[in-house]
C-alpha cells in the first residue's frame, strides 16, 4: 500500500526557513521521480519541485527558483523540501506527489503559513 507523509510545516514569519519532509512506503521509491506540489486557498494545485529517482536533476517554479532546495534520500525513502527566504504568497498545503502506471499518488499535505 502507497503511503506519503508529509511533515515539517508550520507558521514562520516573512524571510524564515521551513524544511518540509515527506517518507514514503509500500513502492521502489529510488524509482520514482519526486514532486512537491502546493495549493493555496482558492486556487489549483501547482508543481513547486521536481527531482529525478536518483537526485541528480532538479527542477523549480520560477516563484520558488533560488529560494526552495529538493532533495531525497533514498536510503530513508525520503524527499525533502528546503524552503527559504520565504514569503506570504508561500503560504499554501504543500503535497508530496509521484506518478505511476497512469495514476497520481498524493500524500495529506501539510499546512505552511508566512506571516508577520
């Protein structure tokens, strides 16, 4: 069984850090490219990160581009999300996410707000 926690959010002023976690179980994680996904209240779902199965390539929203650090550990099963210099417009549920066999897998998400 697919599971995805995610872990690590929290309330943080403008100019603060978060590091999100997300474990993963039940499939081959190191096989798996890695997303994190956010969603802020009335507006879709959009992809913040993206790393491959082995680390070794990265991809960021120009929003989030040289504040925000993905990264995995494939021995622990686990992403991870660097956030820095964040800002209000951060604020958002922060979904870990990977796609297999023609299908999304999604964890709970986790609450992040920036603010004074």
């Amino acid at each position: 069984q697919v599971q995805l926690v995610e872990s690590g959010g929290g309330l943080v002023q403008p100019g603060g850090s978060l590091r999100l976690s997300c474990a993963a179980s039940g499939f081959t994680f190191s096989s798996y490219a890695m997303n994190w996904y956010r969603q802020a209240p009335g507006k879709e779902r959009v992809l913040v990160a993206r790393i491959t199965s082995g680390g070794d390539k990265t991809n960021y929203a120009d929003s989030v581009k040289g504040r925000f650090t993905i990264s995995r550990d494939n021995a622990k099963n686990t992403v991870y999300l660097q956030m820095n210099s964040l800002k209000p417009e951060d604020t958002a549920v922060y979904y870990c996410n990977f796609f297999r066999w023609d299908r999304n897998y999604w964890g709970q998400g986790t609450q992040v707000t920036v603010s004074s």
